[in-house]
C-alpha cells in the first residue's frame, strides 16, 4: 500500500465512524426481495445521498460528473473499510444501475446526457433498470422487436421488454430498440433512457419458481421519448450492446468473493450435512469437497479475468463470457450436491432448518446457464472472439 492510500483508509475509516452506523455482530445485510420497500430504499437513497455528499460516491467515476476520479485501489479501500458499516443497499437494483447501466452511460452517452443523469445516480436519485431482453429476443439479443419511430418532436416506442430485474423500483430503464427494420437485424438498433412512469409504459411483476417477484416485464403503447435521452448514435445500438454485456459480466465477477484463499468449506452443505448427520459419510465429504473446489476455481478464474481485462489485450466480452460460462457450468452442479446431501430436508423443512436455503439454490441454480446469455452464446464468444473461429452462418 502506498502513503497515498494508507492516508486514504484512515480518511475513509474516520468519515464511516462518524457518518454511518456499524454492522450488528454477525449480521450480513443480505435481505429478501419483498423487503426492498419504497420506504426502505427512501432511506438508502438518502444514505446515498450521504456517500455523495461525503465525497466517497463513484470514487472511480470522472469527477467532471460528480464522481471522484480516483483509482480501483482506493475503491477497494472503501469497501475493505466499509464492510463493517451499513452502506446504501439497493438489492439487485445496485448492480444494474452501479455496475451495468452507470458504466455503459459512462462509456456511450454525449457529454450532455451524462451531466444530466450521472450525478443523479451517484446522489441516489436515479435507480436504473435495464429494457434489454424481449419475448422473442433473449440470447439471440439483435432480434429485439421494440421500435422506435421519430415522428419530428419524439421517438414513439412500441413493444414488450421482459426480465427486468427490480424495475418496479427503479427510476429508468436503458432500453433496445429497432429504429430501422429494413437493414440487417444488428444494424437498425437504438439506445433510449426511459423513464418507468411514462406515459403508456406499462409495468407487471411476475412470479418465479421459488415465489419471488423481483422480475419485471413493461409494455410500451405510443410512449413518447425525447431525442435528448437518446444514448449514442442513431442505428449504433449494437456496439452500445456489446459494451453493455461486457459491464453485465463483469459486474458478476467483481461482486463475487475474489481471493486467493479458498475460505471456509462450502458453510451452507457442511451445516446441512451436520445437521442431517451424515457428516462423517464419505461420499457426503466428497462432495462437499468437490462443491468447494469447484468454487474455488471460479473465484480464481473471475481473478484471472480482471487482470487480463486491465491489460486490454484480448476482446472483453470474450474473456468475459469465461465468467459467465463457469457460473454457468458450476452453479447447477453445486445445487444438485445440496440436494443430495440434504435428501428429504431439501425437500421440505421447519423454520430455521437448513433446507430452504438448499431447496432455494437448487430452483435457482441455472439462472446464470440461461440469463445474460445462455452457456451455448458464452461458448460461441469464445470461440469465435478469443479463438478466432469462423462465424456460424446466419441468415
């Protein structure tokens, strides 16, 4: 570490002390979706609000749009330091406004456009969703169907967008849209900021396999957007896209516990299996073990990532699709090991039993296989980006 940053952590360690109130002993701050009120995220906003204020929000975004413009490492300083207080908790909204949508703005929009929204978002004001996949157009993403028609004073928006992760509490949505069929499905796409109370945008939640609701599909009638939340060029969509991906895999990466010691072994399987009493069965340990290891080479992959992605030297949403398939691969292995460990209990349990969290991630576990980009468009980055395979025929 040097002057610099030692300096820096004892700012950032007094500013916390003194600004915002510390963790409870054991608590983790992980939270249910139905508990992301409109009345808790008023006050995470406003502790936002208190990050900005204090200078310690975007501390890697440009200063010239109210973040701070320092390096990674003094981010990584601030959440060392911060893990011990109660920062701003947005659920799955953090990620796509902070590590996606911001990020993309950040990398794509005029000058004017970021001045505008930017400081909004690093002063907890605008939470950001993202209008990205469709009915009709998941992983084949160019084949999005939403249009976008310029009538001479707005773009009229009409279409469907779905799995948009907790938009009912978000402010905008970045959304795809088809400005020009006529040309070659990836050619003819705009980016639009919508805002979530517009006029003719319609909302509805719906409910998944494990009984959450945080997932969102809008329908746009007639929705009037002016040209000024256009982000980047007319018919440039596409590249904006594939940026976007890149942040999108990125973001999973550096959420993820990234250390070069494996940690505790696999504390959910080991607690199952005590409690099913067959903690001492070897094949029981076995798969502990391998449900372990496996994580283990994920975290250290996601850390080979982030070095070859600084260096620049490889095409970024190739290196990215490496995450993105190993979460892929890895998570419906490690949630068929809880299953059966658990047995029975992962089947049904009383409260505070280990088996809801098991059964949770085993209804879960190929969320990461299909969303963002199936294992099989990962597979085609890759070879195709890293590889330099042929492109597969497309009509």
């Amino acid at each position: 570490m040097t002057d610099d940053l030692e300096a820096y952590r004892s700012q950032v360690r007094a500013w916390l002390a003194d600004q915002l109130e510390p963790r409870e002993p054991g608590e983790t701050g992980a939270r249910a979706d139905a508990e992301y009120t409109e009345e808790f995220l008023r006050a995470q906003r406003a502790i936002q609000r208190r990050l900005f204020d204090g200078g310690y929000a975007g501390i890697t975004w440009p200063r010239e749009y109210g973040g701070q413009g320092l390096t990674a490492d003094h981010e990584t300083v601030f959440m060392e330091e911060g893990r011990r207080f109660r920062l701003p908790d947005f659920g799955k909204s953090a990620l796509t406004t902070f590590g996606v949508c911001g990020p993309t703005l950040l990398a794509t929009a005029s000058d004017e456009f970021k001045r505008r929204h930017i400081p909004r978002i690093l002063r907890g004001e605008e939470l950001w969703a993202q209008f990205f996949s469709e009915p009709g157009a998941g992983s084949d993403l160019a084949a999005v169907a939403t249009t976008a028609v310029w009538d001479g004073s707005d773009w009229v928006l009409n279409g469907a967008k779905t799995w948009s992760s907790f938009a009912h509490r978000c402010d905008f949505g970045l959304c795809l849209a088809r400005t020009d069929p006529s040309v070659p499905k990836h050619q003819g796409l705009t980016w639009f900021a919508v805002a979530t109370n517009a006029p003719g945008l319609t909302m509805r939640r719906f409910r998944q396999i494990d009984g959450t609701d945080a997932f969102c599909e809008e329908f746009f009638d007639d929705v009037r957007v002016p040209d000024r939340e256009r982000v980047g060029d007319v018919n440039a969509g596409w590249s904006i896209a594939r940026q976007m991906l890149l942040f999108e895999r990125d973001s999973d990466g550096r959420k993820r516990k990234t250390s070069l010691s494996p940690g505790d072994l696999a504390p959910d399987l080991v607690a199952a299996a005590r409690f099913r009493g067959v903690l001492d069965d070897p094949v029981v340990r076995q798969l502990i073990v391998t449900a372990h290891v496996n994580a283990y080479v994920v975290d250290q992959l996601y850390l080979r990532i982030e070095d070859v992605l600084g260096g620049r030297d490889l095409d970024g949403a190739g290196v990215a699709a490496f995450g993105k398939l190993a979460r892929g691969t890895f998570d419906p292995i490690r949630a068929a090991i809880g299953m059966q460990i658990a047995g029975q209990d992962g089947v049904w349990w009383d409260p505070g039993e280990p088996g809801a969290d098991i059964a949770d991630a085993f209804l879960n576990g190929r969320i990461y296989s299909i969303a963002g980009g199936t294992n099989e468009m990962q597979r085609n980055a890759i070879a195709e980006r890293i590889h330099r395979l042929p492109r597969e025929e497309a009509p």
